[in-house]
C-alpha cells in the first residue's frame, strides 16, 4: 500500500533521534585511530570535524525545510540538480549507511560478548528492525533511553579523568602531518555524522520548516560539546601516544585515572550506544530506501507504508535483511572506512544542493555550502586506500545501474 507517513515527531523527539545516531558508538572507540593520525593535534582535527559537521548541517537544514520528505538528499539532489545526483546520493547513503548499520551490530556484538559478537549482532539487528516496524514513536521512547545513558556514561569518564592528578605525556607522541589532521578529522567526522537521521525523517516531523533547523543545530551543538570533554579528558589522561595505542579508549581513561571499577560501566555504555546508533540507522536508511522506491529508484515493492503503523515496513525489512547479510561476512573496519565515504560523497552532494538555493528559498551564506563541498571530498581523498578504492567502485556500479535503467532516455 503506497501512502503518507505520519506526523509525529516534534523538536525533542527530533533532537534524541539525531544524538542517538551521533553520540553513538564512534565515540568510544574514534579517538584512538583519530589520535594516531592527527597526533597532540587531536582537537584541531576535532575542529576541522566540527566546521565540516556544521556545514553539511546548515545546508541539510535549510534544503530540508525547504523539502520535508522522506530521502534526505536524495530528495534534495533530484530537486535541485537532476534525478542522477539525487539518485547518486541515495545510493551513497544507502549503500554506505547499511555498511554503518552493520559495524554498529559488529560493536555491541564485541563490547557484550567477544567470543558471541556475530550472534548477538544479528540478534540486534532483528530486535530494533521489529522495534521500527511497530513505530516510530517507539523507536523515539528507546532513543531517549540510550541517550540518556551514553550521555551519563560519559559524563562520568570525563568528571573522574579532570578529577585525577595529571599524567605525565610520553616524550614519543605519534607525528603530525597536515595530511594526519585531515585523515583524523575524516575519522572524527564518522562519529558527528548522525543529523541525517533528522532530515531523512521529514515526513513525520511536526512543523518540519521550524522543528527540523532547530534540531539539527540543537543536536550537533550538544554532540560538539560531549565531543570535546571526552577528547579533552581522553588527551590530559593517556597523552597523544597511548591514546592512539588503545583498543579501548574510554576503559583505558578510567582506568588511568584510577577508577578501574567503572571499566564494565563504561562497557556496558558503549553496547547501549551502540544498539542506540544501529535503531537510527535502521530508521534512516529505511525511509531513504522508501523514498528511492517511490520514485523507482529501487524495486517498488519498497514503496509501501503498513496500513495500521504507518511505517514503510518494507523498506525496513529490506534494510534489516542487508545488515544482517553483511553482519555474517564483513570486516569492521572495512565497513567503517566505506561507510565514511559513502556519508562524504553524499554531504557533498548535499552542499552543492545547497549552492542552488536562492534568498527567498533560504539560502545559507555561500561560504557554508562552497566550505562543505570543499572539506568533504578532501576529507573523503584522505581515507584508507583499500576504503576510496571500494567506495569510487561501488559509486560506479551504481552510475552504471542509473545508466542502464535510464538508457532508452532522451
């Protein structure tokens, strides 16, 4: 059944949805390989992040007042610059996304139980695919949960790291290199890069040309915050080096700051953000699925809301169906690095979009959109290699998909 989704979300709603994508899993583990790049520049390259996030922010926000729809800049791609680039960025998003959704099952899988990480991943999977399939508003209530305690968790890290006497710095903290502070802020940006999920819910945002705007910019105000404690507290405990050398970042702060006991309480906070994480995504990708399908970007059986719940239930068994497929053959990190450069080359998009807009149509200052532009496709050049090389094939495939599909086209 094809249909409209329901209105139901206002800022608060809207808000806990794009912290709970953002203030997620990334932060307890993006610090470390963060600080390997980018060095004692950790919080220039949590900066340059940060100037990126705003900007794909701002543009996101002005294009998704101007469009409340399911898609994001799938939707904002097709109005302002073609069908191929709106159809370009929802490929991105749901092929890099679906990766996303599959490292944040892999992270709660490896932080609950390491020697059960692909059972409870798939686990995970089912029950928050089942949990969006019975409404948004539930999935917002269990967002709220997850926030409130990944929040309190890190709270908690940062007050017992400022409240231990300093650590001396290793004398052989990692190099920095410009490229190092670009590759960092790359990896810094995985972990802000959830307000998607706002606009992406445009269809069932109340009041979208006031509420998303203001969400966005409450909920990225606030994960910037979080942000910068927890790097700052992460640096004055471990320094540069061993920061870069943990495999747990947040456990090792606590720890050095002799408060060992709270080790398993910071566990257990990064298994709810991740499972907080991985019920955002679901709902993003899903309603960008469902957008693709209305315009039969992707198979239209996709397109249908369930008559009662008024929820595209299709799209998010598909979604469901994905994730748990790549659960069962992926290589996290590999996963993260495509994912990254999916959700780049899709804020690029997004920005040029941007470039589009006009004052009546609330246009942002130029600077914002060229910036954004800018800073993400270098941010997407400074990934992994082995990362680029599979995100510009996947992008091709999909070129060459449109290109099939569209070939008896004038």
């Amino acid at each position: 059944m094809t249909g409209v989704l329901e209105r139901r979300l206002g800022t608060f709603d809207a808000v806990v949805v794009g912290l709970s994508a953002m203030v997620g899993a990334g932060v307890f583990a993006v610090f470390a390989p963060a600080a390997g790049a980018a060095g004692r520049w950790l919080l220039a390259a949590l900066a340059l992040a940060a100037v990126v996030a705003y900007c794909n922010a701002t543009s996101s926000a002005r294009l998704a007042a101007l469009y409340p729809e399911s898609g994001g800049t799938y939707v904002y791609g097709r109005r302002r610059l073609g069908p191929f680039w709106g159809y370009l960025a929802g490929w991105g998003f749901v092929t890099g996304k679906t990766a996303s959704c599959a490292a944040m099952a892999l992270t709660f899988g490896t932080y609950a139980a390491p020697a059960l990480a692909r059972p409870l991943a798939v686990g995970a999977v089912v029950a928050l695919t089942t949990l969006n399939l019975y409404g948004v508003r539930r999935s917002a209530t269990a967002a709220r949960i997850t926030v409130a305690v990944v929040l309190t968790v890190l709270a908690t890290v940062a007050t017992t790291a400022f409240l231990a006497p300093p650590a001396a710095t290793p004398a052989s903290a990692p190099a920095s290199t410009v490229w190092g502070v670009l590759q960092g802020a790359g990896l810094l940006f995985f972990a802000f890069a959830g307000y998607a999920r706002i606009a992406t819910m445009g269809e069932e945002v109340r009041e979208p040309a006031r509420t998303i705007p203001r969400a966005i910019g409450v909920a990225l105000g606030i994960t910037l915050a979080v942000y910068l404690l927890v790097g700052l507290a992460a640096l004055a405990v471990l320094g540069p080096a061993r920061l870069a050398a943990s495999a747990a970042p947040l456990v090792d702060v606590v720890e050095a700051a002799g408060a060992g006991g709270l080790g398993p309480v910071v566990r257990v906070g990064a298994a709810v953000a991740a499972l907080g994480a991985l019920l955002a995504l679901i709902l993003g990708v899903s309603r960008t699925a469902f957008a693709m399908a209305r315009e039969r970007d992707l198979p239209g059986a996709l397109d249908a809301v369930h008559p009662v719940r008024r929820v595209p239930h299709r799209a998010e068994l598909a979604v469901g169906a994905a994730v748990i497929a790549l659960v069962l053959v992926a290589d996290l990190r590999g996963a993260i690095g495509f994912s990254s450069f999916g959700v780049l080359v899709y804020y690029a998009i997004a920005n040029a979009s941007a470039l589009t807009l006009n004052a009546g149509e609330g246009a942002p200052p130029r600077i914002v959109p060229v910036a954004g532009l800018v800073l993400c496709l270098v941010l997407a050049a400074t990934l992994p290699w082995a990362s680029v090389a599979a995100g510009v094939a996947v992008f091709a495939v999909g070129a060459g998909v449109w290109g099939w599909r569209h070939r008896g086209a004038t």
